[in-house]
C-alpha cells in the first residue's frame, strides 16, 4: 500500500516583518495562498524510515535528518517504520517553502499511513502545533495549504477568502540565504497589513489590494542577490501582468494576472528567453483538497 501526498508551493503574496522578538524570532504579517505546482511525496510501509530523493530538482537535496520531510516524519512514526520516496520538483532555498511543504506532506501521508488524524490537517496542529512549528514557521501553513492570514512566527493561521488568481512563478536558480536576507533587513518593525483585509473578489480585486502592500525582504533579497531585480522586470514585463513581487525571502518571484491565457502566454515567453530558469505558472489558491493523501492511486501524476 502506497500513500501519495502533493505538497504545493507556498506563495507570500503579501509579507510584512512587524518586529522581532528577544529570542530573534521576527513577527510577520503575510498573506499566502497556494500554487498547483509542487512536490509529491509518496510513502510505504518499512522496517525503518527512510527517504530517497529523485526529480528534476533532486541534486542535493539530503536524505538524513538534514530534510525536513524525515524529521516531520519522525513526528509520527512511533514504533512503526515508513519508506518516503521524494519527487522533488520545486528549487531549493526558493522563498516558496518547497521544504516545509515536503515536510507537510510527510505529516499528512504518515498520519494516513499510520491510520489516526488520517486527512485531518487542524486536528494535527491542535494536538502537535508546538513540534510542528519547531520545524519551520512555513510547516504549519504549509499543512493547511489553503489562503491564509498568518501572523506570529508562524503561529498564527486565520483563513480568508481570496479568489482564485491566474500567476507564473519564476526562479533564477540561484539559492538566497533567508539568514543572510534577514541580517540585510534595515527596518524590523514594519506596519502590517491592512486589519481587516480589503475585499477582494476577483483576481483585479486581489491585485489591485496587493499594490498597497509588500514583501519587506524583497528589498534586502534584491541587494544579497541582484538577479531577482532582473526576474522581476521580466515578469512585469509580460502583456497583462498586474503584480510582481518576490515571494519569502526569495528567490522565486510571481506575477499576478487576470486572464489565465495570459499567464501561460507569459509563461511560455519567459521559458523561451530564459531557459535556465525554473518557471512554472497555474491558479493560486486553496489547494488543500489537492493536498490530501490518496492511497493506491497508480502512479504520481506528470511523474
């Protein structure tokens, strides 16, 4: 019996730093939603745990306790072993939580696997959020994997509407290092976002609310890696694109558009002038039904 499980990439469509706490934690106030595009992570049963890693983003990505996705597994794997096979499909070190949502994925799989908490992501947050969150401030989101407001370290999960919104992802292939973005950070006590948010009802309503928001660590993420100013000019670029911004602390960037054909258009044209990038494009929004496991499927779909 194998359990697969997709975990999507996360998009911070908006990411205010508000403060940083004693313990070097910085407070956040961001908005995410999430991508159809995205890892899977297919679990069996074992003696032991262990994970293997294959994909067109596999080099270097560890299969010890240095991955997320083992230690999140850990979590729930008691006396009984598990085998995790990883397709890894998103870039490293990206701003779109490839790893939190890897170890996302394994929570969900092996509590289908194990059988208790079986697709029931809030009721693993009530009875392990604190382990959870000590993985990584994305881990949590990244199991609910639906549009949230999320405040805290990390902590903090209040869902919201957002519309669905057509948007292409681009990275450059060039890891930044979230400490080094942080330590470049000039200001750590930013305003917050809008309380309560705009309504936003289409994606030009979306849009049109992001533009009076931000992303505080694009701005250092820029100054660390300059070719994010490059990606970003390509995106806003593109016939139709609303938005551009980084996402995380980078390096994948998003634009925002209202039609769907327009982002594959751009998609594509991007992929053509910049064959080195990673760029992929689909609807942002609630990919929680996605994300649940699926037991005996056959094979991982696009694999």
């Amino acid at each position: 019996m194998a359990t697969r499980v997709f975990a999507p990439a996360k998009v911070n469509l908006a990411l205010h730093v508000t403060g940083r706490r004693d313990d070097g934690y910085h407070m956040l106030d961001s908005l995410v939603s999430f991508a159809p595009v995205g890892d899977w992570l297919i679990v069996t049963e074992a003696e032991g745990l262990s994970l293997t890693v294959e994909g067109p983003e596999a080099a270097g990505v560890p299969t010890d306790a240095g991955n997320l996705a083992v230690r999140a597994a850990a979590l729930l794997a008691g006396a009984r072993g598990a085998a995790l096979r990883l397709d890894k499909r998103l870039p490293a070190a990206s701003g779109i939580g490839g790893g939190s949502a890897d170890a996302a994925a394994a929570l969900r799989g092996m509590a289908a696997h194990l059988g208790p908490c079986a697709g029931q992501p809030e009721r693993l947050l009530e009875e392990r959020g604190e382990a959870i969150l000590a993985l990584g401030a994305d881990v949590p989101m990244c199991l609910l994997s639906k549009p949230l407001r999320v405040g805290g370290i990390g902590e903090a999960l209040s869902p919201v509407a957002l519309p669905d919104v057509p948007a292409v992802l681009v990275n450059p292939r060039l890891p930044v290092s979230t400490p080094a973005v942080f330590k470049a950070l000039s200001a750590r006590d930013n305003p917050p976002m809008p309380d309560p948010l705009p309504q936003m009802q289409d994606a030009a309503a979306l849009i049109a609310a992001l533009r009076g928001m931000r992303n505080d660590l694009e701005a250092p993420a820029r100054a660390v890696q300059p070719v994010i100013g490059a990606v970003l000019d390509a995106l806003q670029g593109q016939p139709g694109c609303g938005l551009a911004r980084m996402s995380g602390s980078g390096a994948t960037c998003f634009g925002l558009f209202t039609e769907p054909t327009e982002a594959q258009a751009a998609a594509r044209a991007l992929q053509a002038a910049h064959p080195d990038w990673w760029i992929a494009s689909g609807l942002l929004g609630d990919q929680s039904e996605l994300a649940m496991p699926r037991v005996d499927e056959g094979a991982v779909p696009g694999a």
